[in-house]
C-alpha cells in the first residue's frame, strides 16, 4: 500500500505528514477512508498512532455501498471513485470538511489556506466550497502518466470548470495529455490542477448522492468507470448548484504515483527537515 510507505526521516509515511499539517493548521478530526480488509493492517501502521494526538474515526468504501435500485455488477473489483469515497463517510460529515488523497503530499500551506478558508464566517453554503489549485508542472511524476484535474477559474478566482485528464506526462518546456482518440494535446505546465485538496460543507452531499446515482444509471456496465469528485464538482458549478473558490498554494505536490517515485519524495521530504519546516521526527 503507497500509503504506508515509509518515506521521512523516522519512517513515516506521506500520510504522517498530511496529518501533522492538518493538524496545526486547527482541524479538529480526522476521518480515514479505507478498504475494510486493510482495516487491521491501518490501525497498526497509523490509527493507534494517531488516536494519541488527534480525534479520529473511520468509513469504510464498499462496492456494495451503493443507491437503491443499484447492485454491483458481476466482475467489478475497482472501487468506485472519489466522489464514492466521500459519501462512504457521509454519516460522519456534519461540519466544513477538506478532502485529501492519503499518499500525496499537499505542504503545511495548502492546509493553512484551506482551514481559514472553512473557518471564516461568511455567505451562503453554496459558496462555501473551495478547492487548493497547484500549478501542473509542479504536480508531475518523470516516471510515467498522470490523472489532473484542469481548471478554468473567473477573474474572480471561482472555479469555471474541471477536465478531468487522465494521461498527462511531462515533456521538455511543458507537458502533454494523450487523448480519448489517441492524439496529444500540447499542455504548458502553468496551467492550475486540482490534486483533490478540497474544502466542502455538509450541504455537498445530498447533490453527491444523486450524481452518484445518475453516473451509475450511465456507467453501471463499466467495470473500470470511477466516479470522480472534479468531475462531479465540475458538474455542480455548470448547474449553478455550487461556487468553488480557487485557493492558490505555493507548494509543490509529491506522492508516490509509481514505486519509482518514493526516492524523489523520500528526498524532497528530508530537504523540508533540514530546512526547518519539519522536525526530525514528527510525532516526538
């Protein structure tokens, strides 16, 4: 499992850190989204760790964990999704929640932003999602392709629209995405991607659910569709239901996307400790 590989100093994982910095940006709880045959083998490696520092809880993501009228189709064995993964936790969401991927490193300042983004007082609930926009060559992996999220934002800073693009790899002076019908679309590396860092409240999940159900109406016979949550926030902003605040981050993204990717992370890590930005050994 990537999220259990250790990478810091003291053999943490990309997860030690993603929880280190939540942490001190003031979330208060934490919730991990898991498979339940890996149950055991998290609470050993992170849970009893954890439960020593901040309040946790856990959801299990399911096939079967689906609308009525649905059922899992025989042969599928891929999870279903992001979007799926969030409403797997629903019964535990009732105050502003971020959304993270467990084995990408998002730095201490893309929490920063996104806790007094949820925190501030202010307008409506529709208007109070947000999402940590990276810069796309600072999100990409010399080891093979990638999956981004592309965005579009107003002047404003509000989020117009998300791509989901699923073969983007680098090249010299930008980077490209390889096509549905095979041919390259040219990138130039500046563009702002969504790495699933995002800022929700409650309010998101009755819209999840139907647009969860109506993918499934569509895709159910897909063994490998997966319902993404850009994609399904994206479908939010075109129908007016939500606005979603592009909070620009300086960090650079690292995670393991290929097993050749660790020593880049390993490495990029112990340059953040000896530049002070994190202790030798994050929990003492």
């Amino acid at each position: 499992m990537k999220q259990i590989e250790p990478v810091g100093p003291a053999g943490e994982a990309v997860l030690d850190y993603a929880v280190f910095d939540a942490q001190r940006a003031g979330f208060g709880k934490f919730i991990f989204v898991i498979r339940r045959e890996i149950e055991q083998d998290f609470r050993d490696r992170f849970g009893r760790r954890f439960a020593r520092h901040v309040s946790l809880d856990y959801a299990f993501q399911q096939l079967e964990m689906l609308p009525p009228g649905f059922g899992v189709p025989p042969g599928r064995q891929k999870p279903w999704g992001t979007g799926h993964a969030v409403l797997c936790a629903a019964p535990l969401l009732d105050r502003p929640f971020a959304v993270i991927n467990a084995d990408d490193f998002y730095g201490a300042e893309s929490f920063r932003v996104l806790a007094r983004f949820l925190a501030a007082p202010g307008p409506a609930a529709s208007d109070r999602f947000a999402m940590v926009g990276f810069q796309l060559d600072r999100t990409l992996s010399e080891h093979g392709t990638v999956a981004r999220g592309l965005c579009q934002a107003d002047a404003e800073g509000y989020l117009v629209s998300v791509e989901e693009l699923t073969a983007i790899e680098r090249q010299p002076g930008g980077a490209r995405n390889r096509e549905p019908d095979g041919h390259y679309r040219p990138l130039t590396g500046r563009e702002i991607v969504s790495m699933n860092c995002w800022g929700f409240t409650p309010e998101l999940l009755d819209v999840l659910r139907r647009l969860f159900a109506e993918f499934l109406a569509r895709h159910q016979g897909d063994l490998k569709a997966e319902f993404y949550l850009p994609t399904a926030v994206n479908a939010l902003i075109q129908e007016g239901r939500a606005r979603v605040k592009v909070l620009p981050t300086p960090c650079a993204w690292f995670g393991v996307t290929y097993r050749e990717d660790r020593a880049v992370v390993t490495e990029s890590i112990r340059a953040l400790v000896r530049a002070g930005e994190y202790p030798e050994r994050l929990w003492g």
